[in-house]
C-alpha cells in the first residue's frame, strides 16, 4: 500500500465531533482571550478580504474538514461556495450545520468574532443565515489527484480557494505536499486567490481515536511551496503560547498565507 493509501486507510477513524472539541472550543477558541489562535486565524482572512481585491463568482474551500469558520469573511464576496472534504463523515457534519439539525456544532461564536472583526454592527444570526443559503454543494475532494474534485468542476476554473489545515495533515513528506497544492491549483483561475491556513511543526495531531500524522512545515517551507506559480500578497505566523497548547496534538504555530496565481509563467 503507497503512503498514501496508507494514510487515507488511517482517515478511517476519524472523529469530527472529537476534532472539533479539540480545536473549536476553548482555550484555542476562546474570544475573550486576545491572543486566542482562532481569533487570529479570523482576523487574517478578514483582512485579506477586506482588501477588496478577492472575489466573483465561485469560491471553493479545499477540504473545509467539519468546520465553517475557514469561509465566514470570503463567502461574502462570491456568489456560490462549494464546501468539500475527503471524508464522508466530515460532509455529513458539513450538511448537519447548514441544515441546523440537532447536534450541529454551533459556530455562533465564531461567527460573532468575524461579525465583530468585520464592525458591520449586523447580528452574527444573519451572517450564519447567509452562508448557509449561499454554499451550493458538499462536494469529495482527493487533493492527490491531479483533478482534486473529479469531474464535478471541470472544466469550469474557480475565482478563489480557501483551506485550512489540510495539505500538512493529508501528504507524507514535503514534495507531496508541494505537489497537493499544484494540484489544486489547477482549479484555480489565473489572477486567483489562494487563502491558507496550515500548521507549524506539526507531525501528528488527535481526532478521536484517530492519530494523524502530518508532515512538519516550517514557515520558510511553507512559503517556499509557493515560489512556482504564485505572488504572496500577505504571510503571517503565530507561534501558539503556552496557554494554546493542547494534548492533542504538537503544532507550534499556524501559517497564514494569501497568494495569487500568476497570470501567466
Ligand atoms: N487525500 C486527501 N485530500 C483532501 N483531504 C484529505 C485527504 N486525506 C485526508 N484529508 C482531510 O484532511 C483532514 C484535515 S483535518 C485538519 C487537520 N489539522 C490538524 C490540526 C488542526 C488544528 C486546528 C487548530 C489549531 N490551532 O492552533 O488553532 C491547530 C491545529 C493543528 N492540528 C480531514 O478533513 C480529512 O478529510
């Protein structure tokens, strides 16, 4: 079996409501705390879309995992958002919140963060209200294939990506890693935008009874993975304080990058 295999084998037991509790509740999710990582991966992708430079008609959030709050400033500013994730259990968890079904993870919080990062002074109920009637399809998506969503797209090419924490967690080394993220890539239109959240040193993290491993990045192997095919608008990294760090699993920090997708090599 390739490592690849290997590792979609080990996605097998994933447990999204156990990731969940060990990344979107506090202490890495609480808002009263400023220097709360969540607070600062909201404000990062609030204020690249604020620029007022990304947007149109199609964004795509590569393997949005069992969370939302990755697309809570981007979606705003596209007129469909396509969520997807490689695992069956993390699209039902996907479609259990935008249905509002019992047991649905509640992202008000978040979703009060980004309302009050953004200072529209709007409820945080109408903002979950537009999401969910603006996110068309839960899709699968394979970032290993050269076409990471199969057939559904192409051979349509989308204005912008968001993904967080998803090639580290997914690729065995670095060059694969690198290769995942032409990948999806080549879904993107020249001049588009690319927002990333990763993990910072990072090799393995918990999801239930699930351990996973993830290939450690620093921030230059991070940024380097862009050097073919992209102009960095805006990198930021935060190194998680003693108060962010969690038993389940052994980041460092989180990378944030916005990159833009050359208009021609
Ligand atoms: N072949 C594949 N293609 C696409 N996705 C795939 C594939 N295989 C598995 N997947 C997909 O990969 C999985 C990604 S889940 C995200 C894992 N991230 C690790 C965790 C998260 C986290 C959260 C918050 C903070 N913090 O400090 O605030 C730190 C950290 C660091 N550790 C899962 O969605 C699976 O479905």
């Amino acid at each position: 079996m390739s490592t690849i295999e290997a590792i979609a084998e080990n996605y097998q037991t994933f447990n999204p409501a156990a990731y969940l509790q060990n990344n979107y509740i506090p202490p890495l999710a609480d808002f009263s705390d400023p220097d709360s990582v969540v607070a600062w991966k909201l404000k990062c992708l609030a204020d690249a879309c604020a620029s007022g430079e990304i947007g149109g008609q199609i964004l795509v959030d590569i393997d949005s995992g069992p969370t939302v709050y990755q697309v809570l400033s981007a979606f705003e500013l596209f007129k469909e958002v396509i969520l997807t994730d490689f695992l069956a259990v993390n699209r039902e968890e996907l479609k259990k919140w935008l249905h509002d079904e019992p047991g649905a993870f509640d992202w008000g919080p978040s979703i009060n963060q980004v309302c009050s990062i953004e200072g529209k002074g709007e409820p945080w109920q109408a903002k979950q209200k537009r999401l969910r009637e603006r996110v068309s399809r839960v899709i699968p998506v394979n970032v290993h294939q050269s076409c990471p969503l199969g057939t559904e797209l192409a051979p349509v090419t989308v204005d912008a990506l968001v993904s967080s924490f998803c090639l580290e967690a997914c690729s065995p080394n670095y060059p694969a890693f690198v290769k995942a993220l032409g990948n999806i890539t080549g879904l993107l239109k020249p001049g588009g935008h690319v927002l990333m959240i990763g993990a910072l040193e990072e090799s393995y993290y918990m999801a239930g009874e699930a351990r996973l491993s993830a290939v450690s990045l620093t921030e230059e192997m991070t940024r380097k993975a862009y050097d073919v095919g992209y102009i960095i608008r805006d990198f930021r990294s935060y190194t998680l304080p003693e108060s962010m760090t969690v038993d389940t699993d052994d980041a460092k920090g989180v990378s944030f990058v916005w990159a833009q997708k050359k208009e021609s090599d």
